[in-house]
C-alpha cells in the first residue's frame, strides 16, 4: 500500500514510478514532474540535471563519503 516518491516496496521496479493517478511512468522525468505542484517550480526537461553543475565544490566531498560507504567497513 506504499507509492509515491518513495516507491510502492513490492520488490518489483517496474511499478516504482506510480505516478498520484495510479499511471506507472517509464522514466524519472515524467514520474517527478507529476508530483511538481503547478506554478511552484519549473518542469523537469528530458534530461535529468547533473547535480555536480549546481553544487560544484560538493563532489568532493561526495566522492569522500562514498568512499566510506564502498570502503572495508561496509563489505
């Protein structure tokens, strides 16, 4: 009974992106632009923005904490 942004957790990935109305969408843009609130942000476009461009002194310390994440502690 779960859907939304945070998936519908039946273990099945082709029903993940279920949009308010019930309709599963193929990909991420169109399953994001429809939970946008009209009139409160732009439309995403067809591609999906690399977040690097709008954070560009984050990569490193993203790439910091995936090392964590990959490194020995978590295998």
């Amino acid at each position: 009974q779960v859907r939304g942004l945070c998936g519908t957790f039946t273990g099945d990935q082709r029903d993940e992106f279920t949009t308010p109305e019930g309709d599963v969408e193929p990909g991420v843009t169109a399953f994001a632009n429809a939970f946008r609130a009209a009139g409160a942000c732009p439309a995403l476009g067809p591609g999906i923005p690399d977040p690097c461009h709008g954070f560009p002194g984050s990569r490193e310390r993203a790439e910091a904490a995936c090392a964590v994440l990959m490194g020995p502690a978590f295998r």
